[in-house]
C-alpha cells in the first residue's frame, strides 16, 4: 500500500500502527507538501500539489493509495475531490488522534476510514 501523506511528517510508530490496523505493507510514504498561499486560489494550488505525485494515470486508478489528509480544511477537501477525479472513487483515509498528556504532544493511529464505504452506504439514505 502506497501512504500519500499530505500533513506532518508520520513518525515510524505511526507507520507500524498503520499497517496493523491495514493489515496489510505500506510499501511507500510519499510526502506531499501541502502548504499553500491563502493569497491565491485554492484548487490550482491543489491541483499542482497532486501533479506533483509521483504517480502515473494508472496507478493512481490502481495502486492500494491510503491517504493522511491536510489538516487545512479547505484543502483536505479540495484535495479529495481531486483524488475521486483521478481515482474514481473516495480513497481510503487515516483519522489520526492526541495521546493524552504527552509532551511534546505525539499523535498516534486512531482508524481507517473506507470514504468510498460511507458514500456507498450514505447514498442508501436518499429518497
């Protein structure tokens, strides 16, 4: 599994609890930088961003793609909605949260979110 890690560096505990939690190899972090200029628009900046990766056509439809969201709102949103363009569907999220009453403050895996399967599941709630 590929790790496109748009936020803060993930430390190897981190990784490790990923793949447990996948059960599965993270066979490649690739480090997105996801800083942008509040000055200017946001979709091209994320856009640059995705071009960016590493990836071709392909394996973006293909590859096992896990992704570690920015925690800029706007972005992380602009960015999954890039991602389901050239996916074709929502990928795979880490939700990662505090540890209590560590300094300096760590973050450890919290979960996997299947986004594709709570879209499957919410488009059961239409009328």
């Amino acid at each position: 599994m590929i790790l496109l890690n748009f936020s803060h560096p993930l430390t190897r505990p981190q990784v490790e609890q990923v793949k447990a939690l996948a059960r599965q190899e993270v066979s490649q972090v690739i480090d997105v930088p996801s800083q942008i200029d509040p000055e200017q628009p946001l979709v091209p900046q994320v856009q640059a961003m995705l071009d960016n990766v590493p990836l071709t056509p392909e394996e973006w439809q293909t590859a096992p793609l896990l992704v570690n969201l920015p925690s800029l709102n706007y972005s992380a949103a602009v960015v999954l909605a890039e991602l389901h363009g050239r996916m074709g569907y929502f990928p795979a999220i880490l939700r990662l949260k505090p540890e209590p009453d560590s300094l300096p403050p760590r973050f450890t895996v919290a979960e996997i979110i299947n986004l594709q399967a709570v879209r499957e599941k919410a488009r059961r709630q239409r009328t």
